[in-house]
C-alpha cells in the first residue's frame, strides 16, 4: 500500500489555493464550499463570464463526488467518515484547477476509464451531440444524471479532463480527476 491521503493532499496544494478539503462529502459542506469558492473568486477580481465558469464547473465536480463515492477501504474506515472525498480548488498563474478525488472500486475503473477517454477524444461539436443524446436518450440512474456531469465539465471548460487511477489495494484505487478552467475566456458550446 504505497498511496497515502496525506502526500496525494499536500501534492494538490499548489499555486493559490481558494479552498481545500478532505472529509466526508455532505449536501452542507457543497453548500458552504459554493458560497466560500464564490466569495474568494470575488477577491480575486476575476471577470465575470471566468467566475460563472469556475462556479458552474465546480458545481458539476461537487455533484459528481457526492454521488459517486464508494465506501472507505477498511484501512481508512477508523480514520475518516464515509462519503469521504478530497476536493481542492487553486489558481496558479492564469487557471484555476478544481481536484476532486475519492476511494472507487476496481471494478469501476474500466468504465470510467472508458466514459472519460470517449469525452477527451470529442470534438466540441461531439461533446455537443453527446450531451443532446444522453439528455434525450438515457435513463437517469439512481444516482443522477444518466452520465452528463463529466461531458458538461468538458464542454464548460473547452479542456480535456485530466485523471488517474492510483492503485491502492486489491479491491480499490483512488480516483483523481483535475479540471482546469482558463483566466481567458474561450467560447464554449451553448
């Protein structure tokens, strides 16, 4: 067992950082990040379509990780609640960069690997047709939106979704997805 949630923490830690956190992931603490996350872009004196990107992206990966979480590896149940999830916002030089990560079981992986691959590999025009068919075609799961959330962060950012799967034992591995928002406003599919 090589990975460790303190160094994977203090190695999201760059740049200014808006926001960290690590705990369990609850409808309160989304509420109080949006509000803090918002509060600080304003001290920042960002320009507004940047800070409604930033907070819509930040919405979509809070919603993702509530979600999506797996249960804690035992060797992490004595130290942590459940729900448990990482999330780091930052600034460095000129883009912001939303860390989410979480315990995913093994078995998931493929999937995700696959669903994250098909999004990096579209066009923008792909990721539009993409978006219109799950929204007219899926069925929501029972934890949300049929699949939408990663495609929208790809379309709001116009960047690809950057990710690892860190292996951590024989049933599970930490996900890590960054996010990244540039300071120059690019236009993105409506």
């Amino acid at each position: 067992m090589n990975f460790r949630i303190e160094d994977y923490y203090a190695d999201r830690l760059g740049g200014d950082v808006l926001l960290a956190y690590k705990g369990s992931i609850t409808t309160d603490l989304i509420n109080n990040v949006l509000d803090t996350v918002e509060s600080k872009l304003q001290d920042f004196h960002e320009v507004s379509k940047v800070k409604k990107k930033v907070y819509n992206v930040l919405v979509e990966s809070l919603q993702n990780l509530f979600h999506h979480i797996d249960d804690l590896p035992d060797e992490y149940k004595d130290q942590f609640e459940s729900r448990f999830g990482i999330l780091v916002v930052s600034k460095d030089k000129n883009r912001y960069r939303i860390s989410t990560g979480n315990f995913i079981r093994n078995d998931k992986i493929a999937y995700l690997r696959e669903k994250i691959e098909t999004i990096n590999a579209s066009s923008k025009e792909g990721l539009k047709d993409m978006y219109k068919h799950i929204l007219n075609h899926q069925k929501l799961s029972e934890k949300g939106g049929g699949g939408l959330g990663l495609v929208d962060i790809a379309r709001k950012t116009g960047n690809k979704l950057q990710y690892s799967f860190i292996p951590f034992n024989e049933e599970y591995s930490f996900f890590n997805l960054d996010v990244f928002i540039d300071e120059e406003v690019k236009k993105t599919v409506k």
